[in-house]
C-alpha cells in the first residue's frame, strides 16, 4: 500500500458483517464456514474482486419516502419536469468525479463503468464499480488482505473491518458475489416430534394436468382485471443475473423471441411483446435458465403485448463479475441513456448474504431499493421457498434478510385447489370439502372469506374453478423421513415451502404500523420488525404452472415456487399500471400505503388465507433424516418455530391474494383520492396516543359487532350517548361478503345462504366539528388501529376484545377520476331481500343530509330529494332491485366532483320508504330506526322492512364507484 495515504476504518465491515447476521454466532470467519486452516492471497496473484463504492446522496429523501403516494408522485412529477430527480438524490456531481480520479490516478485502479463493462457507475446512482484484480490491489484500497480457506472451497475473505482512503467517502459498500456459511444453533435446547403425514393442508393432491395451469387460466383464477392478449400492457422488468435470454448451444439457431412466439401459441395466446437484455454480452446459459424461463413464460403468458426487459446485471463479460442480483437490480433501475424504463419488476433470485444492519452492506442494498422509489418503480420480490427456516438451519424463522427492504412488495406463495384437486387431497376432503358439500354453513363461510365465489354444492370438477387457497408447504413426514408429497420431488430443506416471518433489522413500516400490525417473531427472540410477506399468489401444491423449460421450449411440467407468484404479480402490476395510465394516473411504483389502505377500506381486493402453516425451522443434526435434490440425506432436528395463517395479515400469506378486479377498483379510488380530494374532511382526526376528533359536522352511524352483545358508551365532547346491542348474528354480513356479492358472478346461492343474519344495534347522531370522539365496548375503550388509514374514506372502526363499532357516514363523497365534473359512477346493487325494492340517489348539501336548510325528516324534504336526484343512463331516477340474490349494474349521470350523495330506498312491496338518516324514518319506543349499514369503501346495505325486520342490512347492498368508468372503462 501507498505509506502516503492515510486509512478511516469502516465500522461493522467485517466479513461476516456482510454475510452471516442472524445466521451464525460464530465470530471468526473459520468457525462460521467451518474450516480449520487459512492462508494469505499472494499479493500478486490474479484474484479478481469487482467491489462498488456507494456514495452519499446529495440530499436526503426521507422526507419523500415518508409522504403518502399521491405526495410522492407529486415530488417526482415536479423534480423529473425539472430534471432534476438524480441531481437532487443521486451523488454530488464534483464528489463523484473526484472520487473516480483518485480510483484511477491515485491507487491505479480499474474503474468499471459502460465503457468496460455492464456495471452501473453513474453519478445519478452514486455508485462507482472498481475491479480489484489481485490482493495487493485489494489491499491498496482497504487496508487488509485477502485469505482462503486451506479446507474449504471459501476464498477472497479478509479479517477484521475494512478501512478506505480518507478521500474516499462512502454511504455503502458492496462486492459482486453471493454466498453465505451454513447456520449454526441460535436456539439451544429447541426441539419438536413433527407429527406424521403432510404438515399443513392443502398441498397433497396427486399432480394432474387438470391443475397445471397455463398462466392465463392462472391469472383468471385471481380475476385480472384485464384481458392481456387485448390490451397493450405497461413494460414489464425480470431480474435474470448471468442468464439473460442465453440459450443452449444447440438451440442458438432459432431466437429467444422466436421461441417466445411457439411457446405463446402452444398456450393458446398471441401479442406483439418484444423481449430486450441488458447486457446480453455478458450471458451465459446455465442452470439458472429454467427460472430465467418460468419468469418469461409467467409475464408474457399473462400480458403477451407487453414488451419485457431482462436485466442481466454485470453479466459475466468483465473478469471479477459474478453477476449478483443486486448488479441486475441497479441495471433494471439504471438501464442507461435510451433505454425505456420499466413500470415493475421481479425478482426471483435474490443474494445469499445476510447483512448487520449496521453495516455499510445493508446500507447499499437499501439504497438500491430507495432509487427504486425514486425511479417509481415497483419492485416485486419472491420472498423464497424455503419455508420459516428459509432453509437456513438455525433454528430459528428466518427471512433473505438482503431483500425485505420496506421498499419491496414481497411475494409469498400459496396453494391454490379446485373442487376436483380437494376431493383428492387427504388434507382436505374429510375436513373442508365434505362438510362444504354437505352445505355446511362455517366450513362455507370460511371458504369464502378466502375467495369462493361458487356454492360449492354448484361447483364442477370438470373445469379449474377455485374452491379453497392455502399456504403452499410440500412437508411430509414418514416415520423419521422429511421429504416433499408424493411425487414431488423436494425435502425439508430445499425449497417446498413459502418464507414468511419478521425481519428483525429494520423497524416495522410505516404502512403496516398504520394497519395495526407490530410483527414479532415466533422464536426464543422474540424480535420485532417488518413483517413478511406483503401478499400471495399460487406457488405450486395443488396447482401447478404449465409453462417453458428451460431452453424456452414448451413443457408440460408442473412449475412452482414463490419465483412463480412474483412474477405473477408483477403481470398484475403492468394490468393496473395500464389501467392508472388511462385514467390519467401516474405508475404505481412504491405503493405499499395505497394495497394496505386498500385491504383496510375494502376487503375483498384480497382473499384471505385462513388455513395452513410455513412451519420449518431446524438445526442440523439430529434423529429426523431429509431428501435433497442431489438424493443424498441430511440430520436434522426440527425446533418447530413458523407462522399460521389465520384471519387479516398474517406471517404466511400477507394480504392474501389479489382479487385482481376489485384490487384495480380500490386502488383507482384511494390514488384519484389522495391526488384530488386531500381536502375532503376526514371522519376523524387523531391519533390512538392523542385520541380523536370529528373531522366536520356530520351525521354518523354507530354500528355494533359483537359476538356477545355489548354495552357502549359513546362520549362526544362533554357529552355523548350510550345504547345497548344484542349479539351479532354468527354470519353477520361483513365489508368483505359484502363487496364481493358485488361481483357479477358471485354465485347468488351463495348471497342467499347468508340471508336473514342480523348486525348488532346502530344508532345515528349529528356530531360537531372537533368534537372528541370516544367509544368504550363493555367498559374497555375502543382502539381505532386502522382510522389512519380508513377515516378518509367515510369510516373508523373501534375495537376491543368486547367488539367493533364502526362510526361510519350515511353518504358518499364523489372523489371522481382526476377530480373532474359532469362524470358518470357506476351503481352496483346485489339484492338479497324477497320484496320488491328500488334505490335512488339525490345530492345534499354537507355530512348531515341537509337540502337548502331542510333537515332530513322536516316537511318538504322527500320533495326537495325527488328535486336533487341523479337520472340514470338508462332513464329515470330510480334503479329497481335485480330480484332475492341477483345483482345488477348501473351507471349515474352528471356526477361533480366533491358532490355529497345521499340515497334513499322504496320498497315497493310495502309502499314504504327508508332513507340513510334515521331522523326522516320511523320510530320504535321512541327512537328513529336506522336502515343503512356502511360496509366500506362507499358500500352500504339496506334494510327493508318498518321497524328494522331482521336487521340484517343486506336486503339490497348498494356501491358507488366514481373512477372505474373514466378512460377506456375497463373496470366496468
């Protein structure tokens, strides 16, 4: 090294630092990887290490990254029509060049950049990649040397912390490489008897044609909200590090996109989609290439006219390059002049470190994920397939730590069985499809919590239709031998199981601390941080991919994993991504906020998995033996820590999986809210630490849950009220059931099955600006965990362990498309009461239903409503039930932005009249009964009958949708 220069030691650069956090205690870098001897690089000896020095940004996007969605767009919007995004948060310009000079003039080092290479080193990525060609070199730049093991395979590491040239100045560090030592035992003492069979349901049906989906069938399954082979879908990313669109030697006479064209054909698909690689120089066909394959076959079989970008990283075209999936994400986020940027991406591969997170490693893999925001780009990310180990051996849960990034949507995988594939599974036909046929009312209602849409008695096993959604785990136990279901090959440590956990290095988001959520990891530590995954989507199990081999021909082979899911989603992305496009919206790009608030306004954008597990945590050694793929057997003893499904988010699946229509729907609405109508009051203002104010004067409903009945003491301002409800019947209807009965072809057996199920009590009142706000449910205050997320959107839901009351608005606010007037909303209306009924709409004047000073319920009031109604495209004010379970759809005219809409029904069988405010409605013992029920996002049931017959407001559920018609309508 130059006895000139002087070194700064970089903290927590060790090593291990950089691969083994929460994977091994060891200390040395011999006892991680287990090996006993160690000897120094000769400094001369070529040895080739390409390292990427990440520089400070000139500003700090915090501020940026913590706004909601519409803000964030709006930031970029204003600093890309400046061009001003990457001088703002890339490097300092001087910094970078200065930086670059003293690598090349100072220490001779090689710079890497597009001139030699497919590295990114770009002042606007505050990167510069230098190649390390020997040990001295290394040493010049770090101050250290570099060693191998002398009985083992790992060479090119060095100890202690690295140090850099005091006029070098770094934000992060990363080395093009992936590896990481075998886990050692964090959880002493822990163990567990696994008991016999499959070790969670839903994966054991025999593989059959008839469940091995080509992904249009597959994309249907989720109700895709577009037909891909019909509409011109936004640019869709792969990250495919090394491979490319690389082909066998014996296949190079025939193209990648030719043999794309046969494989669509095969599928019955066609499109104009064209495939582009980055640094197609630097490919290599190996055995990465059937995930490079099923990632294609995923995205081009659901959108065929979306062009597809595959980002190959450094490639391996540079001596040194390793092609890292961290080089390909850069590439895919940096693509260089010319090159059209993506709209989404996915990864399936992912890096085997594990960081510190105090590391200067963590800190560049996290930056690479913020220039994805920047860049407005949405990073979809396969969690993994190796269940809560993560195959990592520890004993612990574990997730790939290097990509849970708060930044990423991370994918888990599920299993998803037709009626067919059930009768089959030995988990499920005794437990779930018996009782479902028997018409069984709990096993049904489970079932449709998860996204049945078919009175399973009506269904077909002639067809793939879908019945029941689990988490995707192949473990099966036979005496003391793990392995994957018969016949399927796998094992217990080799991918057949989705990842799923906390990851304990970074604090929980922000978006899932405003959906109530503070994960915590299920083993002795008991750490808490961002949960995992974010969402899910078949991974294999009772349902296969039909899909590409590996050289791109056609297969009939049965695909799966988590690398299956991602991209999956990412077609969905692209869907909705076109959709935004049309109606005027920027690109998704990092939305978390906006699919959390979806789920939490309206449930039904997601199937929620209820049942099943990703249970896999081990250490080595021990009496249990499992397969590999190599067919050799490994010990084990199995320390049974691991995730359940269960009802809302949890640790397996997320969200659950899309609806993908509804899903489209929600987030059109919540972006065109947040972008228009930020003004619009919200039902309360507060926080759960400072408590909560009404947001305007406003009429509110105060809607009971209660599986008990419940006493509850409504306190506003010195005031307040309280009432006593009786138990919610058991299938009460929910926001969920309720928004999916307004799916077309939700089956109305299915609606009519859950009839006559009465809600807890509701009272309305007229509550004052500012006026605090309470609820207390037999005694123990009501907590409202999701207000930040749903009170924008006409409800707040109070809960405690007694119950939920939900103080809710009676009318709907028209935040329409791009804030624009004289608009049309779609009206969808599901009956299930037996009279004959009619709904229509009038506008009113605030919150409280007021029409030029008429209070609801004052004389002149219904002839001012008939004066204010809306007129339908297809004539008249009024809109006639479809019939006891039938749905039908609608379309209001000369909708204005910012309108307040209030509705009123007319059962025509009883010549009665009920309207959304109490106060203009009958009395029983001298109280006003209420009619309408809020179930979400602008969804109310009704219901129909003098004195509030069986209460159980869904005799017409009625929605107004102001932003689906907009554009093209496609989510009409």
């Amino acid at each position: 090294m130059a006895s000139s220069i002087t070194y700064t030691p970089i903290e927590n650069s060790s090593y291990l630092d950089f691969t083994s956090y929460r994977i091994t205690d060891a200390t040395t870098v011999p006892d991680a990887y287990g090996f006993t001897g160690e000897s120094r690089i000769p400094s001369g000896e070529p040895f080739y290490t390409n390292v990427a020095l990440v520089l400070p940004r000139a500003n700090d996007p915090t501020d940026l990254l913590a706004g909601n969605w519409a803000s964030r767009q709006q930031a970029l919007k204003d600093l890309n029509a400046d061009s001003a995004l990457w001088s703002t948060y890339g490097a300092d310009k001087a910094q970078f060049d200065q930086t670059v000079d003293y690598l090349k003039n100072t220490l001779g080092l090689t710079v890497l950049d597009a001139s030699n290479s497919n590295y990114v080193t770009s002042a606007e990525s505050r990167t510069v990649w230098v190649q390390v060609a020997t040990p001295a070199e290394f040493e010049k730049l770090f101050n250290t040397g570099q060693y191998e093991a002398t009985n083992g395979d790992l060479s090119g590491y060095w100890h202690g912390n690295l140090s850099l040239p005091q006029a070098l100045k770094v934000a992060g560090l990363w080395i093009d490489t992936s590896i990481a030592p075998p886990g050692s035992n964090m959880a002493p003492g822990a163990s567990v008897t696994l008991p016999q069979g499959p070790q969670s349901l839903g994966n054991s049906a025999p593989p059959s044609e008839a469940t091995n989906l080509v992904p249009q069938d597959m994309a249907a399954q989720y109700n895709f909200p577009l037909d891909g082979a019909a509409v011109q879908t936004k640019k869709v990313g792969l990250i495919e590090p090394g491979i490319g669109s690389a082909l066998p030697g014996d296949q190079m006479g025939t193209t990648f996109q030719e043999k794309l064209t046969k494989y669509l054909s095969d599928i019955g698909q066609s499109g104009d989609g064209v495939v582009t690689v980055q640094g197609a120089n630097g490919q290599v066909f190996d055995n990465s290439a059937g995930e490079r394959s099923l990632d294609v076959s995923i995205v081009a079989g659901v959108n065929p006219n979306s062009d597809i970008a595959l980002f190959n990283g450094s490639g391996l075209v540079s001596s040194g390059a390793q092609a890292s999936t961290y080089t390909a994400i850069q590439s895919a986020t940096f693509p260089g002049e010319g090159v059209e940027r993506v709209v989404a991406w996915s990864d399936s591969f992912g890096d085997a470190q594990s960081m510190s997170p105090n590391s200067p490693f963590y800190r560049a893999y996290w930056e690479l994920y913020v220039d994805t925001v920047l860049a407005n780009q949405t990073a979809v990310t396969a969690l993994g397939d190796g269940g809560s180990s993560e195959e990592i051996g520890n004993g612990l849960t574990n997730l790939e730590y290097n990509c849970t990034q708060p930044y990423s949507l991370l994918v888990g995988g599920s299993s998803l069985s037709s009626l067919g594939a059930a009768e089959l599974d030995p988990t499920l036909v005794n437990a779930i499809v018996a009782p479902a046929l028997a018409g069984n009312m709990a096993t049904i209602w489970q079932l449709v919590v998860g996204g049945l849409d078919i009175l399973p008695a009506n269904m077909s096993t002639d067809q793939f239709q879908f019945f029941i959604e689990t988490p995707w785990n192949y473990y099966n136990v036979a005496g003391t031998v793990i392995s994957g279901t018969e016949n399927f090959h796998g094992g217990y440590m080799k991918n057949t199981t989705t990842n799923g956990g906390v990851d304990p290095t970074q604090p929980v988001p922000s978006y899932q601390v405003a959906y109530g959520l503070n994960p915590t990891t299920s083993d002795p530590l008991a750490e808490v941080g961002r949960g995992a995954p974010d969402v899910t989507a078949n991974a294999g199990g009772n349902a296969s991919y039909q899909l590409a081999n590996a050289n791109m021909s056609f297969t009939e082979g049965h695909y799966y994993g988590t690398s299956a899911a991602s991209p999956l989603w990412a077609s969905l992305i692209a869907q909705i991504d076109t959709i935004f496009g049309d109606q005027g919206l920027p690109d998704l790009g990092y939305a978390h906020d906006l699919l959390y608030t979806a789920s939490a306004i309206a449930p039904a954008s997601f199937n929620d998995l209820t049942m099943g597990n990703n249970i896999s945590s081990f250490v080595f050694g021990g009496s249990y033996t499992t397969e590999s793929y190599a067919g050799d057997m490994v010990n084990i003893t199995p320390t049974g820590f691991g995730y359940y499904a269960g009802p809302g988010y949890d640790l397996v699946s997320g969200l659950g999986s899309p609806n993908g229509t509804v899903l489209a729907r929600t987030l059109s609405a919540v972006a065109h809210a947040q972008m228009y109508f930020d003004d619009v009051p919200d039902v309360v203002n507060g926080s759960l630490a400072d408590g909560w104010t009404s947001g305007t004067a406003q009429s509110l409903l105060f809607q009971t849950m209660s599986a008990g009945g419940a006493n509850v003491d409504v306190s506003l301002g010195a005031g307040g009220f309280d009432y006593t409800s009786g138990a919610s019947d058991t299938y009460a209807w929910t926001s969920r059931l309720a928004m999916q009965s307004l799916n077309p072809d939700f089956d109305s057996a299915l609606v009519r099955l859950f009839d006559k199920q009465g809600q807890g009590a509701e009272v309305q009142r007229y509550v004052g600006a500012g006026q605090e706000l309470s609820v207390s449910i037999d005694g123990q205050e009501g907590q409202a965990a999701q207000a930040g997320l749903t009170s924008a959107f006409g409800f707040a839901d109070f809960m405690s362990s007694e119950g939920v009351v939900r103080v809710a608005r009676p009318i709907a606010v028209a935040e329409t498309a791009g804030g624009a007037s004289d608009q049309q909303a779609v009206v969808r209306v599901r009956q299930n009461g037996e009279d004959s009924l009619s709904v229509s709409f009038y506008k009113v004047d605030d919150y409280a239903g007021t029409i030029n000073g008429l209070q609801p319920g004052q004389a002149g009031y219904a002839a001012a409503a008939d004066g204010r109604a809306y007129q339908l495209a297809s004539g008249g004010t009024s809109l006639a039930g479809p019939g006891y379970g039938n749905y039908a759809q609608a379309m209001l005219q000369n909708i204005n932005a910012g309108d307040f809409i209030a509705m009123k029904l007319t059962n025509v069988s009883s010549s009665q009249t009920y309207w959304a405010f109490s106060q203009a409605n009958e009395q029983v013992n001298g109280q006003s009964v209420a009619h309408i029920w809020n179930y979400g996002l602008n969804t109310w049931g009704w219901e129909d009958t003098k004195g509030g017959g069986d209460h159980d407001f869904n005799d017409l559920v009625v929605q107004l949708d102001f932003t689906s018609a907009s554009g093209h309508g496609w989510l009409v």
